[in-house]
C-alpha cells in the first residue's frame, strides 16, 4: 500500500470481522472516524497518489461486497462514500493501485484485471495469461502494467497506455506454479515477483 504524507498522522486498518474501516490519528492513538464500507471481508485498501479518494475492496459474493471508494472531505479530513464499484465475478478482491492521474487497476479472482478512470468508469478489461488474477500495479514511471497470477507461472507486463502485451518475464527454473504478488522498483529497473508451489484453484 502507498503511503500518503497525511499517514504522518493518520491510519486506516480494515477489519475481517465486522467489515469495517478504522481512521487513528497514529500520534495521540485516537479513533478519528468508522465506517462501514461493504457487507463482506475486506480484503485490500488503498489510497489514491493526492490522497483525495480511498479504495476499499471486499470478498464478492451472493450480490455482496466489490469496492467501495470514499472520496475526502477537504473541509473535514474525513472520507465519505463516493461510489460502489459491483462488475465482479465471485472471489476476493485481492489488489487495488492507483497511478499519478487517478486511474485505478483492480486484480480479482472472479475477473479480468480491470482498469477504471479517474471517475471510476471502467476503461479498459485485461485478460492474460492466467484466470486468477492476484496482483497487478502500475510501475512508476506509469508507462506499465505488471500482473500474477494464482493459476499461471507467468508474469505479464502491459502497455498502461495501449494496454497490449509487452513482454513475459524469463523466470528460469525457479520451479513456481503461481506468483501472488509483483512489484517494480522505484528506479524502474527491476521487477520482482513472489510465489512458490501453489495447489490448482477448482
């Protein structure tokens, strides 16, 4: 998760049990703001690069869950729910990343990766090498778009402006059935992928 200048004094922390959001001010330790965002586990949060929106996705099933985004009241400091985003199939939310313009790329076990604009309309659907998405982040220059998976020993780097395949990392014999989790380099000279022997999704 980035970290965003006002987290010198602020933090978020999502709860399992009760679906909530928690805001503390990380010096004094007090509770500032609780809100409920979607009736299901929360399972990843994110804010925006300024700050300005906060994204919240849940374990989608039965109609329930999706993300939720709250955008913040400058007067205030506090975030009130903006928009409900529900286009996915059944499974868990598992990555939300923002880019510098206010794009927003969502990996979800029940579909594509997708990505929305800066209103949170959907822009672009990413089908690549696996059916499980469980990672996928901008890199940081913004010129790209890397993604794991849980069923694929693959990494896919995408265009983040034409959105068409770039490249597949060599993994070697690392002997990986699936990555969980991918990442750039603040530099933009590395990418790095985790995972390990992962037993087949049904």
């Amino acid at each position: 998760m980035k970290n965003p200048k006002s987290w010198r004094a602020e933090l978020y922390t999502g709860s399992s049990a009760d679906f909530k959001i928690y805001f503390f001010d990380v010096e004094t330790g007090k509770l500032i703001q609780t809100f409920k965002t979607l009736t299901n586990t929360i399972t990843a949060l994110q804010f925006s690069d300024d700050d300005h929106y906060l994204a919240i996705g849940a374990y989608v099933e039965d109609n329930m869950g999706g993300i939720a985004i709250f955008k913040k009241d400058r007067a205030t400091g506090l975030y009130d729910l903006h928009k409900h985003l529900k286009e996915f199939g059944e499974g868990k939310i598992s990555s939300l990343d923002f880019d510098s313009n206010g794009r927003l790329l969502v990996a979800s076990k029940g579909s594509n990766v997708r990505l929305f604009d800066d209103k949170f309309n959907l822009l672009k659907e990413i089908k690549g090498s696996g059916t499980f998405p469980n990672s996928a982040v901008f890199s940081p220059d913004e010129k790209k778009i890397a993604i794991a998976y849980l069923d694929a020993a693959e990494i896919d780097v995408y265009s983040a402006q034409k959105y068409n395949l770039l490249y597949h990392p060599n993994i070697g014999e690392l002997g990986a059935s699936a990555f969980r989790t991918v990442c750039f380099s603040q530099d933009n000279k590395y990418l790095f992928a985790a995972g390990g022997v992962i037993e087949p999704l049904e």
